[in-house]
C-alpha cells in the first residue's frame, strides 16, 4: 500500500487526526504556561517581554505557522471523515440509545470541534492579528533596552468586555469537552491500548487535559475581567 | 402480556418503508422475543397478511442471524444477549415496542427487518483466513501456544458477524467486527505470515463497504452480544500501522 492510499483509509486519516490532535495538546500545554504571565502585576514586564521572545525567534514563528497549518488540517480531515460518517447511515433510527450506550462527550466531538474552531480564528483575529499587523502601543522596561510592543496592556483593555470573556469560557468549555474523550481517543487510534496504561491515559485525559488546562485559560479573561 | 409493537416494514430494498403498529395478546414471559414475531406472524398469516420478514436461523444465540433494533438498542437491552436470546420478561404488559432493521448504507435492507450482510463477508473475503492445504486435520497441538494468548484469540473468535456493532455505532463503522477477525488469528502463529496483506485489504474493502471511519465511542462494545472488547480495535488499529509502516508493497 503506497503513502498516499494509506492515509486515504479510514483508519489513515483518524491517525493523522489524532497526531495533529496530540500536537495540538501539546500546545495548549506551552500556550497555557505562557499565558498565566497575564495575570503577574509586573505592569505586563514578563509577558511582554515572552510575547516579543515568541513573535521573533524564528524556530518559534515556523512552529507557529506550521500550528496554523496543523489546526486546518486536523479540523479539514476531521469535517471529512464527519461528513462520510453521517453518509454511512443514510436512514436514521427513530429511537436512539443516547448515553446507555456511549457517553455524551465522545458523540460530540465534530460540534465541539467547531465551537472550537470558530473560537480560535476570532481568537487569531483578536489578539495574533493585532500584535503583527495592526497598531499595538510600544512600552520601554529599560531605559537601554528595546521597546516592545504592550501586548499585555490590549489584553487587559480586550477582557473588560464581558461579551468577549463569555465567548472565551464558552470557547474553553468547548475545549474541555473535546479533550475528555479526545486525548484517550488518540491513543486508541495508534493502538495503544494497554491493561496498565488505560487508566493513566483516562485520568490525564479527563483531569488535565479536559478540565485542568480549560478552567487554567478561562480562567485568565474571567480574572482579568473581575480584576 | 399485551404488548403494542412498531415494526419497520417495507416491501423491498428500494421502497419507502414505515412503520406499522401491531397488538399483541397472550405474550408469555418466557418466549423469546423471536417467538413473540412468530406468534404475531401466523395471526398474519390467518389473516391473510404480509408476515414480518426477520432474519433468524439457531436461535441459540451463535449464528449471528437475528438483527433487529428494538427500542433504539441493537438485539434489545440485555447485555451480551441476541435478540433470539432476549426474552419477554425483559418487557412489562403494556409496553410500546418499537422493532427497526439495521441501519447501515453498507446493510440495504431486503426486507422489513432483514438486511443484507454481504458486506462482511466481502471483508473475510479480502483476508480474514489463513491459507492452508486441505487433508486431514493437523495436531491441534502441533504448534505450542500459551493459555493466555489462545483464550484471547479465542475471545475474538466468538465473534458471530452479527453486525450488532454497526448497528449500534452513530458512524455505522465494522471496526468492531473487522478488528475480531483480524485479532483471532493476529494472536495466533498460523496467523503470521499473511498477517500484513490482511489488516491492508479488510481495512481497504471496510472503506470500500461504505463503513463509517471509528470514532471510539465504545458503543459497539456496548452492544456486542458476544461482548468483543474495544481492545481488538486498537489492535487492529497496530496491524494496519504495522502493515502500512512496513510493508513493501
């Protein structure tokens, strides 16, 4: 079988879903650590100065386009392999088991996925878009040192509107319940399915990655907000 | 017991179904929910209507004949159960039944609640056997093989084809099967050396069926009458990895 008919197989394009998905956790991680930054009372010193590391090293911004890249392509397959789904059962049950036979969270995964799609390209607009391309005020922390762009200050200004901190929770509530079934879905995927691994994967999946990680960046627009 | 029952009938693969209600009386608890349709269906009979066409053959619970969808559950809500094994006493007097085929682009309905499970034999087809010559039957022990691993294989080969586990998937994915078939003989030696060309081609002719791709909601294991463990996936899921990393054709 070429390269090219296996990752055109079902099981073909659920491993390259579920390796972008494991990239894509693996982000949220970094992401996240970066971001608690916003809620240091430093005047925006330490996250600014992150801010201007991240948007200028070079390794980091090709990681950061080939993220982009992993984003479209998790979401393009995942859409693809939703959509011939729905098409393998042209004709409906009028009853359905609903929760005795599966749980909630793994049946919605392609809406959950969405939400958070839509989340992360008004997300993109709001904050990515502006530190590169629109007008962010500069701030100085050293009178020797470079100006940088105050990054932290549009953050703080952005989350004062309640409406854009209700889209985040919603957008992190998305995020939670895509990654409970999501992370421990990838395993299985590549097969790794183990006695004495299951329980690690379910736990870390769940408590980390579907409900530490969302409460952690809700939680920062929620603060600010309130703050 | 009284019993109302909604069952999907339609005449043929290309009709528009529906359904049709249909009372039942004197229902004992100890039938099976198949000599429930029997009884129903010589009262038709009598009548000089249509019977329900339902597939059945053993009615032992090992033939993997009997589909039906009987309030939104695959062969009922017993677990491990066909619905030949389901029993009346599963229900109370008075209850609305409501009795549906498989639903599957990959399962055209025939009849009623008789579908068309040529797919799956299509996917053995493909590679769900070991080649052999033919003659006399080797040693059953000619080959050592653990006790562990013998019964896990075996735990797949309990798989009677039913196709409960497209049934009752929301992607009407054959995982669940495809991943029995290739696990009872991954396990075993006699399995080894077709064991790439098998996960490739069940896998290319599942896709090629119309299956649905396998979202891990576990709700064919939910469903399973024979109970196959979701674990078979992920090792079918390693085979064809194993196979598409490796092999060289």
């Amino acid at each position: 079988m070429k390269w090219s008919q296996f990752f055109d197989t079902s099981i073909g394009k659920k491993l390259l879903v579920g390796a972008t998905g494991f990239f894509l956790c693996s982000f949220v991680l970094v992401h996240l650590a970066g971001n608690v930054q916003l809620l240091y009372n430093d005047g925006g010193k330490a996250f600014n100065s992150y801010a201007a590391f991240m948007g200028h090293n070079s390794l980091i911004q090709f990681i950061a386009w080939g993220l982009k890249i992993v984003i479209l392509l998790h979401a393009i397959i995942a859409l693809q392999l939703t959509f011939s789904n729905r098409k393998a059962r042209p004709v409906k049950y009028a009853i359905n088991p609903g929760n005795q036979t599966s749980s909630w969270f793994s049946r919605q995964m392609a809406i959950m996925g969405s939400i958070l799609l839509i989340f992360i390209i008004i997300h993109l607009a709001d904050f990515w878009w502006k530190f590169h391309f629109g007008n962010v005020p500069t701030i100085n922390y050293e009178a020797t040192g470079e100006p940088v762009k105050d990054l932290y200050s549009t953050v703080q200004f952005a989350f004062k509107e309640g409406w854009l901190v209700a889209l985040y929770v919603i957008g992190m509530i998305g995020l939670s319940f895509h990654l409970i079934h999501g992370f421990k879905s990838a395993f299985q995927t590549f097969g790794l399915n183990h006695v004495k691994y299951n329980g690690l994967i379910n736990f870390i999946g769940v408590w980390l990655f579907g409900i530490l990680i969302p409460i952690g960046f809700a939680a920062i627009p929620v603060v600010i907000f309130f703050k | 017991m009284g019993l109302t029952l909604k069952v999907w009938r339609q005449k043929n693969t290309k009709a528009q179904g529906g359904f049709e209600t249909y009372q039942v009386k004197d229902i004992s608890s100890e039938m099976s929910f198949l000599e429930m349709f029997d009884v129903l269906n010589e009262r038709l009979i009598n009548e000089g209507k249509e019977p329900i066409a339902f597939d059945h053959d053993c009615r032992e619970g090992i033939c993997g004949m009997c589909s039906m969808h009987i309030n939104g559950r695959a062969h009922g809500p017993w677990a491990g159960t066909t619905t030949c094994q389901l029993h009346m006493r599963a229900f109370k007097d008075g209850d609305t039944i409501t009795v549906e085929p498989w639903r599957a682009e990959a399962f055209p309905v025939l009849k009623d609640l008789t579908v068309d499970r040529g797919a799956f034999d299509r996917i053995i087809e493909a590679g769900g056997y070991i080649s052999v010559n033919t003659g006399n039957a080797v040693d059953a022990n000619a080959i050592p093989i653990p006790k562990d691993k013998a019964d896990a294989a075996f735990a797949a080969a309990a798989c009677i084809g039913c196709g409960a586990c497209v049934a009752a998937c929301k992607n009407s994915s054959a995982m669940l099967f495809v991943s029995a078939k290739v696990s009872q003989l991954a396990q075993l030696p006699q399995g080894e050396p077709e064991r790439a060309t098998r996960a490739l081609n069940m896998v290319a002719q599942m896709d090629k069926e119309g299956f649905g791709s396998c979202t891990n909601t576990g709700a064919c294991e939910a469903e399973c009458p024979k109970e196959i463990s979701l674990s078979n996936i992920a090792r079918l899921n390693r085979e064809f990895i194993r196979a598409g990393f490796t092999y060289e054709k």
